[in-house]
C-alpha cells in the first residue's frame, strides 16, 4: 500500500504512558482518504485507546482487507505488525496470526462491504470460532473505495447521492453478530469519541472475538439528505443504550455508579468492564433480550450505541481447539516436529 510518512515532530511536555511513550508514538502514516471522512476519526480513537492501554507496538497485529476503511491499519502504530489482504478475507488471515502466536492483540478493520457482502461467510466464521480480537467495521452504508454504491448495511429507504433510492433490506451487523454467537458486540458513531475509546479499550481486554459496529459516515458519497448513514442522520437518532468504561488491574474502582444500573465485568486479565446501563430496562448480557431490544429501537427509527451485549463465559478458539499454550515461534524444534514414528501411528488411526 503506498503511504506519505508523517514527519516526527517531539514536542516538550507531552504525555506519556506506562512504557514512557507519547500518543505520537501510536500513529501511522498520513491519511490519504478524504479530508472529513469518519474513518480518519475512528484512527485518532484507535490511538487514543491503544496509547492509554500501554499497548508494545510490537505485540499489535493490525489486519484489514479491502476498501477506504481497509487502508486504516497505515494510519496508527507505524511500529506494529500489519497485513492488508484481500477483500472479505481479513478474518482467516486474522486466524493464521492469531492461531501461530496467541500472544498477539488482534485489530481487525474491516468495511460494511468488505464484511456483509464478499466477507459475510468469513464474518460468521470468525465469530463462531471466538477468535482473540477486535472486529471493526467502519460502517458506511456504501462501497467508498469503488465511488459510492450502495452497501448490504444500506437502509431501504436510503437514497444515494444521485437520488436513487435503495429497495433492499440492510444486514444489521450488530444483531447479525449476536445472533450467530458473538460474545462481545458493541456499536459506536465515529464522531462519539468519548464513547468510542472506552468502547475500543473494553473490546481489546475482551477474551474472545469483539464486534465493533461504527457508523463512519462516507462525506464524499454518503453524507446527503436521505441517507441513514450521514453525520446529520446519525446524531440526531443516535441511542445510548449503555456506557461503558474499562478498569486497569492495578486500579482502584472509583467510578460512581447508581445501584442497579451498573454490571461489572472481569477480563481474564484481571481488568473489569464497568457497563452503565443508561436504559434500565436494558439487559447487555442476555441474547435475547439484547436483540429484542435492537429490533424494537430499529423500528423506531433509532441507531442503539453502547456495548450491546457482553459474554465472558465462553471459550476462545484457542480454548476451543487445546492448542498449546506457547506461540509457535517459541515452541521447541521437538515440539513442533512430532517425528517419524509419531506421523506413522497417526495415519494408522486415519486409515
Ligand atoms: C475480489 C474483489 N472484488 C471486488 C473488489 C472491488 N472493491 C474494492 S473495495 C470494495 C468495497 C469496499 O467497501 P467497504 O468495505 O464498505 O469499504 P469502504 O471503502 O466503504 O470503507 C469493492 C467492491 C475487490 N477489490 N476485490
Ligand atoms: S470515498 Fe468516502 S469512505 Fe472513502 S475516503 Fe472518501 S469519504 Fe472516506
Ligand atoms: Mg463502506
């Protein structure tokens, strides 16, 4: 992918994180896509959120497919590893890495294209195996990257640029991802920063594969009167269902919270998910009662924010599949060579 670097410029005084590094360290290249574009926002949350975790640059896999949203990985930490792929197929690149080094924090960016039309197959699949990551779709209702045709997230009703007015029914990627087993999902607006981090930084500690829906409005072709996937659109029908805020191992919980509206969720690595339900009627950890919710929000006309809904109970793949509990790279030559004998007995029990 061809890219502008950025110059480095240190300023004195700048804030630094646990491993001494400032928020500069977590950024890319400079951004070639379109000045306004919702995508550029959700890269400057990407760095907030991975600076504030004292994320080491080289544990970070940053894996996309293709499409304007795809080209994000460029634009945040220049030090982590990365590979752009081909369209829809992010999610078994994604398996490749994770499954070789289960070490690695996974980020996926993907784009509604590249998720519900050629990579809808690969979405559910990855979803289904609980993979250790971040699923993030920079959600625009259009395909940018090829100049604005309508997407699979494209509401009927929704009009594009030109007028047209879209006939067919949307794939809703947050009810999509709940209904097929999805153990963290979330949705978030680009321009919602301060929901967003949070949303990010839950989503990384979570064990498991963390669906990112963001409304990321296309201003080149789908930021017009008419279209449900616009800035305007989106502030006004936007619906906090909940909050979330994520709290570090080593600190103390003293965030204020009414009784009954908040849930606390432990990570595997000690940290605990504070969900403020800002619904009381809302419950983030029950399948159906979170998708009932979605659908009678949709109904009315309303985009539900927040965490949507949270399991820590289940399994990630690598649980699923016993595999060994060191990254590849690290295993003895023994280990991974099984030898002659080994190889016969197993094709005896295979014949
Ligand atoms: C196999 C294949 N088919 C089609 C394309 C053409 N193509 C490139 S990007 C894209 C859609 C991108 O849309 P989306 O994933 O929503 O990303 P956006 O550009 O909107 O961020 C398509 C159809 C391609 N690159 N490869
Ligand atoms: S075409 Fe749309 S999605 Fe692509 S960079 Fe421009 S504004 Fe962003
Ligand atoms: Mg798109």
């Amino acid at each position: 992918m061809s890219f502008i670097a950025k110059p480095k410029i240190d300023l004195p005084g700048q804030k630094r994180n646990e491993l001494g590094l400032t928020q500069r360290d977590y950024e890319g290249s400079m951004s070639t896509l379109c000045a306004g574009c919702g995508h550029d926002s959700i890269t400057a949350a990407l760095v907030q959120a991975l600076w504030e975790l004292s994320v080491e640059p080289h544990r970070l896999a940053k894996m996309s497919g293709i499409g304007c949203s795809s080209k994000t990985p460029a634009y945040f930490v220049h030090g982590a590893h990365g590979f752009n792929s081909v369209h829809g197929r992010m999610p078994s690149v994604a398996t490749g890495a994770v499954a070789a080094n289960r070490d690695l924090i996974c980020v996926g960016i993907s784009g509604d294209g590249d998720s519900l039309s050629i990579g809808f197959g690969q979405f559910g699949h990855v979803i289904r195996r609980n993979l250790n990551m971040l699923y993030m779709i920079e959600n625009n209702g259009v395909y940018g990257l090829t100049k604005g045709q309508f997407s699979a997230s494209a509401d009927p009703g929704s009009t594009a640029k030109k007028g047209e007015v879209n006939v067919m029914q949307s794939i809703n990627p947050v009810a999509t991802a709940i209904s097929m087993g999805a153990t963290f999902v979330g949705r978030s607006f680009s321009g919602d920063r301060e929901q967003l981090v949070p949303l990010i930084k839950a989503a990384i500690a979570h064990p498991g594969c963390a669906v990112l829906d963001v409304i990321s409005p296309c201003v080149t072709f789908n930021d017009h009167v008419g279209s449900t996937k616009s800035y305007a659109f989106t502030r006004e029908h936007m619906l906090h269902a909940t909050n979330v805020d994520l709290v570090m191992p080593a600190s103390e919980i003293t965030v204020e919270y009414g009784e009954g509206d908040t849930v606390p969720v432990k990570m595997h690595d000690g940290s605990t998910i504070l969900l403020k339900k800002v619904d009381a009627e809302y419950d983030p950890t029950s399948r159906p009662a979170a998708l009932g919710y979605l659908e009678k929000q949709r109904s009315r006309g309303y985009v539900v924010t927040g965490l949507l809904f949270v399991d820590d109970s289940l399994p990630e793949m690598h649980a699923i599949s016993k595999t060994a509990s060191t990254p590849l790279k690290d295993l003895a030559f023994e280990k991974l060579n099984p030898g002659r004998d080994a190889l016969m007995k197993l094709q005896k029990r295979l014949k």
